[in-house]
C-alpha cells in the first residue's frame, strides 16, 4: 500500500509549500467536523452512530488521516511517502477491522470514505485558492487527494477481509468444537450452553440429526436453517464406508420435516428423530443404527421415523436370534423351503389377525393355499398358537418387512 501511496504522490507531482499546508492545517478541525457531519447526514448506516464519545473519536481518526495527507501533501517528490501515510494507513485497516466486527459490510465505509473526499477536498480546495494556491497546483492537490482516499480505502478492505477471515475460522473451530460436545453427550448442560455462546449459536429448542454423504453436503446444506451444525463424521468417531457429515439440524418441526424429506430428493440421507436440543447424541445414535439398517445402493432419504421396529426388533441382535430359534424350533425340521413358505404364512396371518382373504391377497396366493399351509402350521405348534405369549414371541421372531431386511424371518433349516 505504501508503494502505491508513493507512486501516487510521484504522479500527482506536488509539493506544496509551506505556507499553504500551515494554512490548510490550520483548518483541519473545521474540515473535519463538516466531514462528520456530511458523512452522518448522507451514509444512513451512519445516522446517530457518529455522536458522543464514538462522534469524537472519529473526528479525531479524521484529523490524524488529514494530517497525514498535508504532510505527504508538503513532501518533495523523491521523499518516501510511507512516513507519513503509515499510521493513516493503519488507522484505517483498524477501522475496517472494527466495521466487520460491527456486523457492517464495506459499503457503508466506502460510501463514508467518498461523502469524505469530496468534502474534505471542497474545504480545502477552497482555503488553498483563496490563499493563491495557482490553479495546476490545485488540478494536481486533486488528484492526491482522491489517490490518496484510495489508498485509504484499500488499506480498510483489507483490515475487514481480515478480521471475517479471522472470525470466522475461530468461530468455525467453536461451532465444530460445540458440536462434537453435543453429540458426545457427556458434557453437563451449562457448559454446552457456556460453549455455543462462544461459538455465536443461537440455542434451540430442539435439534434433529441428519447423515448425509460428504460429497452431497454442499448441495443439501441450502435447504437447512442457517444455523445448522455440520461436522465430518470422523469428529465424531463415525466411520462409515464412504465419508460422512454429520449435520445438527435446530428447530425442524413436524412439517418442516416432511418439506426436507422431499427436498432431499434421490439424497441417501438418514434422518434421526427431533429431541430437545441436549439430548442430540439420542437423534444421532438413532440417526447411525438406521444407518446401518439401510441397504447398500438405497437412493432417497431415509426417515427413522418409519424403521422403528426394525430397531427395536435389531436393538439385541443375539437376544432376536435365540427368540427365533426357540419361537420357531416346530419348523426346524423341515426342508428350507417349506419352512421358509410356512414362516412367510404365519407371518402374514399374525399380521393380518387371521383373515384368509387378506392373508391370501398379501401373498399372492388362493385362500385355499393359504388354509392348507396353515393347517400345516397348526400341526406343527398345536395349541400353542392359542397362547398369547407365543403369539407375541412369533410376531417378533418373523417381525420385519417383506423386503429381506432388517427383522425378516430367519428360519433354520433342517439338518
């Protein structure tokens, strides 16, 4: 930036003389105050925030960039410009530092800097003629001035592109260091709470997690509130066969629910249960065992929703087992085949409370097959499908859906 100021100063080719920059510092105070107030009553992002203690502190900031400019103003042309323009030049990537911490786009900054060249160069282009300054010399004054607001400018994109960087990696390492702490779940609630103030995360009322393919993120990340947490699946300990981003979704109510689920399109995401905000790691361990439940090569969103018995029926894998085997020990000795018609029979006349018809219709099959295969049953379980208890555990032990996944019956077949 300094090598540009002198470049400038080089091209203006002005060196004023003495008299006219003691005659333009002798007016610094007014010129500044008539810059505040064009830049109060023209920027309106600036509409009462220039009053009180901030009001003088900037006039000041002002005077000090003012200054500078009469002394780069007075200096030959082969003199180094940096001595001069340093402290404005870093007085103005401070002030653009201090506009990004306000929240405040360059804009409004950039439009004060110009409401601020023109006025400063309408006051002091003024007082230079009326002093004889010879009208080259005023061309040339022009021409600093404006180089000079440039450099200035330049110098405050620079602080604001800073400190947004700068703010925003230490807060992307508090969001992602708030979200492993939630998910973990082992972290009292008044230090999650202490944690996402420091991260700026508004706390929610509820949460609801959702897997998704690392490489599907950025293009499902617009279809979430703003404030979702995304964090990569190894933060987590989560190691799926392909990447994995583990994203915190707050406030996903019933119907915006059911909107994700359909934006999600042909995404093979997984989408957990919504809990209250501290009891995220429920939503993501439901979140990762339906996962698990999902056939490879599934396209579309999977609901956890609607995979609750096949959880239930998988949350004590060895325990299912050992009830099948004993559930349908009468089966065990039969051919793979017929054992497998069978248990698809009574699975479909449980489920069906018995009705023929129905059970037939499920199968695809005469009613007539369907009495014949359940007078096969009965003789084989007797009385015993009369017993409320067997019932249950025969519903379980073939509970599942008809599609071979998680919780379809498995009969052994005969020795």
């Amino acid at each position: 930036m300094i090598e540009n100021a002198r470049t400038a100063h080089t091209a203006a080719g002005l060196a004023l003389e003495p008299r006219f920059v003691d005659a333009l510092r002798a007016r610094l105070p007014f010129v500044a105050e008539a810059t505040i107030e064009a830049i109060t009553a023209e920027v309106p992002d600036y509409v009462g925030a220039l009053t009180g203690s901030m009001g003088a502190t900037i006039e000041q900031a002002v005077q000090t960039a003012l200054g500078a400019f009469l002394s780069l103003a007075g200096q030959a042309r082969d003199a180094d410009a940096g001595t001069p323009l340093q402290p404005a030049l870093e007085g103005a990537y401070a002030l653009g530092r201090g506009e990004a911490r306000s929240g405040r786009s360059m804009d409004a900054l950039l439009a004060a800097y110009r409401v601020g060249a023109r006025t400063s160069w309408r006051e002091m282009s003024a007082t230079a003629v009326a002093d004889g300054l010879p009208a080259v010399t005023v061309a040339q004054f022009a021409e600093l001035v404006f180089a000079y607001i440039d450099q200035l400018s330049a110098a405050s994109v620079a602080g604001h592109t800073d400190e947004l960087a700068t703010t925003g990696r230490v807060r992307q390492g508090y969001l992602e260091r708030l979200g492993q702490e939630l998910l973990h779940g082992q972290a009292p609630v008044e230090e999650l709470v202490a944690s996402a103030q420091r991260a700026d995360w508004p706390v929610p009322a509820t949460v609801t997690v959702l897997l998704v393919p690392s490489a599907l993120t950025r293009s499902i990340l617009p279809a979430l509130p703003e404030e979702t947490l995304a964090l990569s699946g190894d933060l987590v300990g989560l190691a799926p066969p392909e990447p994995t981003t583990v994203l915190v979704v707050p406030e996903l109510s019933a119907a915006t629910r059911g909107q994700l689920l359909r934006r999600l399109g042909r995404a093979p995401a997984v989408v957990g249960p919504t809990r209250a905000w501290p009891d995220a790691p429920g939503s993501y361990r439901r979140a990762v065992r339906t996962a698990a439940l999902v056939p490879a090569g599934r396209t579309g969103p999977v609901d956890t929703e609607e995979h609750l018995a096949a959880l239930v029926l998988t949350a004590d894998r060895e325990a299912l087992s050992d009830l099948r085997t004993r559930a349908l020990a009468p089966l065990a000795g039969l051919r793979t085949g017929s054992a497998e018609r069978l248990a698809e029979t009574l699975r479909a006349w449980l489920l069906h409370q018995g009705r023929r018809e129905d059970v037939a219709a499920h199968l695809l099959v005469h009613p007539q097959t369907v009495r014949y295969r359940m007078n096969q049953v009965r003789e084989l379980f007797g009385d015993r499908l009369e017993d409320p208890q067997t019932v249950l555990e025969l519903t379980l032990a073939l509970g599942g859906d008809d599609s071979g996944g998680a919780g379809s019956p498995a009969v052994a077949p005969a020795v």
